[in-house]
C-alpha cells in the first residue's frame, strides 16, 4: 500500500495590486512571527548591482533589488521569487529580517486570508538624490500615517510648518 504525501495549500499567492503592479496576497491565515518567504535572487557586489541599472530612468523607482550588507546586493529580477512582488507600505504587516546573510520576510502581525503582504522598503536617502526623488519614490499605500515616500529617513516639514501630528494642547 502506497502513502500519498499531502501538500499544504499555498500560503500566498502573487496577483494585481491596489497598491502597485502585482503583489503577495496570504492564501491562508499567517500567524504573527512567522516567516513567510525568503527572498531569493542573484547575489551581485553593489557595483554590479549599480552597473545593471545605471542606464535605467531615473523617474524609474522599480527594481527589484535588496541590500544585505555593505559587499551584497540581491538582484530579483535574476532568478527570483515571490518575494520581490512584496510591497510597500508606510504601516505594514511584515518586515524584512536579514539572517547570516540571507533575507527573510516575516509576519509582523497575523494576516488575514486576501490580505495583501507588505512591508517598510526604508529605501535609504543619497546625498545626490534628484530634486523630486520623493514623487519617484512615491508611496501608495493609504495609510493615515503614509509619510507619502519609501525612502528613509522621512522628509522634516519646512521650518514653521504645522503638521497634522503636531498637537495644540499644551503638555503638562
């Protein structure tokens, strides 16, 4: 008598996005902590990395690239997985979680069925960035704390500025 192996049904599934081209979608319900996918690719040096994409748009924000350490980048877009179609958001539901060189996406609360996977890009800012680079970078999730880019550090409002979090009631 034959044992047939039972596969578990498929924790997430890529499909279009609200948010931005395709995205991860759970399939099923993932507990908080768990770790969904890793996110796999080429492993190219940051100058690699750089030459790849030095002759792209510059109003192009879309890579597929991760940074692991000061020597390795990931390139998804060679040999990659799911995880590169993970997005975005200012508030989200993953994070990243880099591990002997290795990155993981894990749950940062428990997602619901449907519920699209997302994580804080924290796309790091250059000193020769372009004038408009937030507009590139700009983010789409929605979120009443959206800080309206990917890119970290968030931008400080112009001097004298009042902002929506700034309270009125004196602090006692």
């Amino acid at each position: 008598m034959s044992r047939l192996r039972q596969v578990d049904p498929p924790q997430i599934e890529v499909r279009s996005s609200p948010l931005h081209g395709l995205g991860v979608f759970a399939a099923q319900r993932i507990r908080k902590g768990m770790r969904i996918i890793e996110y796999l690719g080429e492993r190219v040096s940051h100058a690699e990395a750089d030459r790849r994409y030095e002759d792209k748009d510059a109003n192009d924000a879309h890579t597929f690239l991760f940074i692991v350490d000061a020597r390795t980048v990931i390139d998804a877009g060679v040999a990659g997985n799911e995880a590169r179609f993970v997005n975005h958001a200012c508030e989200p539901n993953c994070e990243s979680v880099i591990e002997d060189r290795r990155v993981f996406i894990e749950a940062v609360r428990t997602i619901e069925p449907g519920e699209e996977l997302t994580y804080d890009y924290q796309i790091q800012r250059e000193a020769d960035d372009l004038p408009d680079v937030d507009a590139v970078f700009a983010c789409r999730c929605g979120s009443a704390r959206c800080r309206g880019s990917m890119l970290w550090p968030p931008r400080r409002p112009p001097p004298g500025t009042r902002t929506a979090t700034r309270s009125r009631t004196p602090r006692r």
